[in-house]
C-alpha cells in the first residue's frame, strides 16, 4: 500500500466573477522512502496542494489518504517545512527541537532521546545549547528539519525550503537534507522553481500545467550512482537530459536577464525568489 496517495484531488475558490480553479484532478501515489519534486510554473497551485496534503485546506474535491487513511486535518505522521525556518531566537537549539513535542504534549523520555540522537548524529549536539542566531544557515535548516522528525513524522513536505538561502549555502544545505531524509527513511515531496533541484534531489519529477493545474507528466529520475548525491548528479551526462524534457513540458523560454541564461538552468545561479 502506497504510504500517500492524492486522489483526484479539486481546488476551487468563489470569487466576484465566477469560479476560479486551482487545481483540477490531481493524482498520484508515493511509496515509502520516495521522495519527489514537483515543479510547475508560478502560480499554479503547488502550495495549495501542500496545504491540502498536510491537512490545512480542504480540498473542493478528492482526497488524501496516508496509508488508507483519509486525511481530515493536520496529521502528526506529515511534517511540513516553509522557506523560513522560524527556530525561536528566546529558545536554545535542543529547546527548538523539542518544541513540536512540547506543543503536542509528547515529550517523553523516549522522544527526547530520539531527538537527542538526530542532534548527534547529524553534527549539531555540540551546539545543542547555543542560539539560532549562532548558527550558518544551513544548520539552522539542519535544525528545522530536526526539529519535523522528532515528532514523529515519517512523510515530509518542502516548499521552497530552500529559497531563503545563498546559492552556494543552498547548495550545501541540499546535500544535508538530502543526506538526512535517506538515511531516516522519510518519504519527501519538495515544491521547487528550481529544475537543476528537482533533478538532482528526486527519485520522480511532478510536472504541473499552469492553472488549472493537472499533473501533466510524472518523470522517473535514475542516476548510475553507487551513492547517489544531488551536487554528484548536477554533473552526469543524464542530467542535462532531464533538464530539457522538463523545461519543455513546462514550456519555459523566457531567459534570466541577469545571466542571458535559462532560469533555473544547469549551472546558472538562480535568482532570487
């Protein structure tokens, strides 16, 4: 049994003039430990299906099911991290990281070592008592996503996690969440404008139309990798394959006029967002 499935899922808002769709059948399954990308242009409702699958946004029509189960509300098995890591500057790392527990009455002892055991493992335990204002960014998004997997949840959503950051941070902080997210065994969905991203951290590419959005392909990624990593993807032969049959199904042509180059185009530093 597929750990999400999204069922023909509608979204739907009345406005002044009439109806005006977001997204319209949207359907796809994923597997335990996958992790996917999904890109489309802006404004095609790629938060809004985040929303509906964490539970935040009842969809017009379909539905969301983690495991069989319908998903009604906010589901404690569904983490979601936002392009802002927003760690409490008044709490110490460790405070931060416990806090979903805190807040959702779970702080046992077993959950404490288990959030003290990601702090170890994955470089921040020496730092478990400093300030978020003392940390890169990067390990302050190394706490975020810390911080989602001690409470438990085993399906992970990105929204342009990653857009806040520097490139050159950007790109280092992919390779620890990626790192992470396969070693924890956490099935991962990650909104992205960025197709160089999609490419090197996704098993599949969800490929969404403008609005009404429909799911217009869905692209496996494979690399001959032994120990595959997305800055060791970036420079496969593959790579530049799967960025073209992307960029054309999203029928991109405008250029970055920064760089006279394609936004998001492998090996261009991507603009701002």
């Amino acid at each position: 049994m597929a750990i999400l499935s999204v069922e023909g899922v509608r979204q739907a808002y009345q406005t002044p003039v009439g109806e005006t769709v977001a997204l319209e059948d949207i359907t796809f399954s994923m597997e335990r430990g996958d992790f996917c990308s999904l890109v489309g242009p802006s404004g095609c409702g790629k938060s809004t299906l985040l929303s509906i699958i964490a539970g935040t946004l009842t969809p017009t029509a379909g539905r969301v099911l983690v495991e069989g189960q319908e998903v009604t509300g906010p589901n404690p098995r569904i983490g979601y991290m936002l392009q802002q890591d927003n760690l409490l500057e008044w709490r110490t790392v460790r405070q931060n990281v416990l806090f979903g527990l805190e807040i959702r009455h779970a702080l046992t002892p077993a959950a404490v070592e288990r959030a003290d055991r990601l702090l170890e493992t994955y470089g921040l335990a020496e730092f478990a008592h400093s300030r978020p204002s003392q940390l890169s960014g990067g390990m302050r998004q190394r706490a975020a996503l810390i911080r989602t997997l001690a409470v438990g949840a085993d399906i992970l959503l990105l929204d342009e996690a990653f857009s806040a950051l520097d490139y050159q941070t950007r790109m280092e902080v992919t390779e620890d969440v990626y790192r992470i997210i396969r070693q924890e065994r956490v099935t991962a969905l990650m909104v992205t404008h960025d197709i160089p991203e999609s490419i090197s951290m996704g098993d599949r590419v969800l490929i969404l139309s403008p609005r009404p959005a429909v799911v217009r392909r869905q692209l496996p990624i494979a690399f001959d990798l032994p120990d595959r990593s997305p800055l060791r993807c970036r420079s496969l032969p593959a790579f530049a394959s799967y960025y073209d049959t992307i960029w054309k199904e999203l029928g991109m042509h405008e250029t970055d006029e920064t760089h006279g180059a394609p936004l998001g185009g492998a090996g261009a530093v991507p603009a701002a967002e």
